[in-house]
C-alpha cells in the first residue's frame, strides 16, 4: 500500500512540474505578453503615434474643489508658467503629430488639473475656444487669448499678447544673431482665423 501512494504522489507531482514547465516556455517566449521584458505596447494610427480616445481626452474633470486660495493662486502661476513655456518653445512648423501632441495635452491637463472648479471652467473655454496649434505663433496667441478670457472671469488686468513671446523667456539657450535666446526665430504673434469653435 505505501509503495502505491508513493508512486501516485510522484506522478501527480510529475505532471504538474511538467504543466508547470509548459505554461512558463510558453508565455516565456511569447514577446507579446505584457511581462515579457521586451514588451513595448503598440499602437494605431498615423505615424504608428498614440491616438488618444475622445472620451479621455473630453472626460468629466473629477478633482475636488480647491478651498485654500493661496495655493490656488501658487497653482495657478505655476500651470501658465508652464503651458505659455511650452507654447514658446512649440515649433514653428510643426508636424501632424506635434499638433496632435499638444492639443491632446492641453485636453488632458484641463482634465487633471488638481483644482476642480478650475478644471471644468478651463475645460469650457476649450469647448469655445479649441486649441490652435498650426504654429507657434498661433498656439502662444490662443493661450494669451484664454488666459485673458480667465483674467477676465476674475476680474484681473488683462495681459498684452504682444508681448508674450518676451514674458515667457525659459532663457534655455545663448543668443544667436538673428534668433531668441531659446534658439528660435522671434516669436510673432498672427491670426490664425476664427478661434472659437473652428
């Protein structure tokens, strides 16, 4: 009897380090699973780039209301610090992609951005005034533009577009004959046509 159980443990034990072995070769050589250390996920669209789906991109802005003002305001400076840098240093003649890049990150950032009221206000400027990104120029005007359109909501001066190019210096690189300090030409503002809605 003892020999019996031996055997029948030691096959049991058998044909499951050899499903055991099986399942891990298989997966082991499989590239396309997600832990396979060569993963790279792949995705569809033009250029072989990321398409972002519109629900994600026009979803439902979910922070929570911001009730400490002098954060808020700290916030507030930082993000447009950040997004007329950005705007500054867009090509000047961009690509579909860098096009698609930036609209798609204005979208997300008014999503996320950390104060909600913030966050739903910015997100129906969008909705009035989409984002222009053919150029730099039009970009850095179509932010001064909402920007403007925000200052005007709380009541703040309003800001000389024309002079955005010289306000939102990152100062990133030497000066060159001819060029900005960040490398560029001279930033000059121009109109695109109609910003709202198209």
């Amino acid at each position: 009897m003892p020999r019996r159980q031996h055997i029948t443990l030691l096959t049991i034990i058998g044909v499951a380090t050899f499903l055991g072995i099986s399942f891990v070769s298989i997966f082991r050589n499989n590239a396309e699973g997600t832990r396979h250390p060569d993963y790279l996920p792949q995705y569809n669209g033009p250029s072989g780039g990321l398409k972002i789906d519109d629900g994600i991109l026009h979803g439902e802005a979910t922070a929570p209301k911001l009730e400490n003002a002098t954060l808020k305001a700290e916030l507030g400076n930082a993000a447009w610090k950040v997004l007329h840098t950005m705007m500054a240093k867009f090509p000047d003649r961009p690509t579909e992609e860098d096009s698609d890049a930036l609209k798609s990150y204005i979208h997300l950032f008014a999503r996320l951005y950390p104060c909600g009221d913030c966050a739903r206000h910015f997100q129906k400027l969008l909705k009035k005034f989409p984002p222009q990104v053919t150029s730099r120029s039009t970009a850095a005007a179509w932010a001064c533009h909402v920007h403007n359109k925000i200052n005007q909501r709380l009541k703040k001066d309003l800001f000389d577009c024309s002079k955005i190019g010289d306000f939102y210096d990152c100062g990133c690189a030497e000066d060159e004959q001819g060029k900005s300090k960040d490398g560029f030409t001279k930033l000059e503002l121009e109109k695109e046509g109609l910003t709202r809605g198209g």
